[in-house]
C-alpha cells in the first residue's frame, strides 16, 4: 500500500467513526504513530484529541463528542454506549451524564481508558438483541438501557421520566421490558413493576 493509500484508507476509517482514529489503527493500515503526530503538529488532516487518539481535523462536530472519542478509544467493535450515555442519545429523560458509559466485555483490558469514561464490564455479556446502532455508535437497547440505569442507582425521578419517555415515543413497551427484565434481581423486577403500573 502507497503512503496515499494508507492515508485514504485511515480517513475511510476515520469517517465511520465519527472522525476519531486510533494510533493503533493508524498503524494497522501503515501509519506510523510518529508521523501521524508530526503531521497533527504540522496542520495536517488530523489533530491529536487525547493520547493515543486523533481527530479528523475539518470532520462536522457533532453534540455527541465526548461519546465519539471514548467509543473510539475503547474499540468501537467491542464498546457499546451504556447507561446514562445511552439515555442521552435516545434523548430520554434530563440526565446529562459526567461520564462516557461504555460496556465491555469482562475479560476487556485496556491500558488507559480515555478521560471521563465510565467503563462498565456485566457478568454476563450483551447478547446481539440488546444492541443495536444509534447515532453511528452501538448502544444498548431502550430496555437493556433503562434497566441498567435502574440497577445502577441513577436518580428515580430521572428513570420514571426516561420509562414515560420510551413508552410514550413508541421505542419500548412494557410487554419488551418485562422480557428483557428476566434474569435480573427481584429488587429490580417489583421496582420496574412500580414504573409500569403506579397506581
């Protein structure tokens, strides 16, 4: 592969992913991490977002930044957008979240997660039908999100809002989430009954 080939190649890559590109995918398509950076120092086509990590210098900025560069980071083959993340792409509830929620696999090791992400490794792995594509990034279901958040202690208020929210836009019923909430606890199940039928 030319020295243009690769660089159009890591372009391609970085276009699927929201303009970010690893050093690690620089260098799998003949880019070394050293010229990549001499050539974010020199104005080039990308600029270096956090290490290890570098942007397409003149791609769109979207509102969803921070999810991108973590998503990226993790390894957008195995990270999937979770938790409050999630919420906030499916715009459901008022929870803007102080950290990137990622899911990964249990046995995921990475030297250095990026800055301001929440890494969170379930004892038992996503299964396909709890992932699906929002906004180019692989996020948790509506139910495996509002599950989640439930579990984790995210404000009450913030989850019943985010439930009303999915339920009234169509994006789950409550059919979908009792069967997405088999396995988890009792506490869990009587609490998303509660949501369901208040009474």
């Amino acid at each position: 592969m030319t020295d243009q080939e690769a660089w159009e190649t890591l372009g391609r890559i970085a276009e699927g992913q929201a303009g970010y590109v690893t050093t690690a995918q620089a260098a799998a398509v003949g880019v070394h991490r050293n010229t990549l950076r001499d050539q974010a120092h020199e104005g080039g086509r990308f600029e270096r977002a956090a290490r290890g990590l570098y942007r397409l210098r003149f791609y769109p900025r979207s509102p969803f930044e921070q999810v991108a560069a973590a998503w990226v980071q993790a390894g957008p083959g195995l990270a999937v957008v979770s938790h409050e993340s999630a919420l906030e792409l499916y715009g459901l509830a008022d929870v803007v979240p102080n950290e990137v929620h990622l899911t990964l696999p249990r046995e995921y090791r990475h030297r250095r997660p990026h800055p301001g992400a929440r890494l969170h490794r379930p004892r038992t792995p996503l299964r396909d039908n709890e992932v699906r594509r929002r906004h180019g990034f692989r996020t948790t279901t509506t139910e495996r999100t509002l599950l989640d958040v439930l579990e984790a202690g995210t404000q009450p208020e913030q989850v019943e809002l985010a439930l009303r929210q999915a339920l009234e836009r169509a994006l789950t019923t409550p059919a979908r989430m009792r069967r997405a909430s088999v396995g988890r606890s009792k506490t869990i199940r009587r609490h998303l009954e509660r949501l369901l039928d208040p009474q």
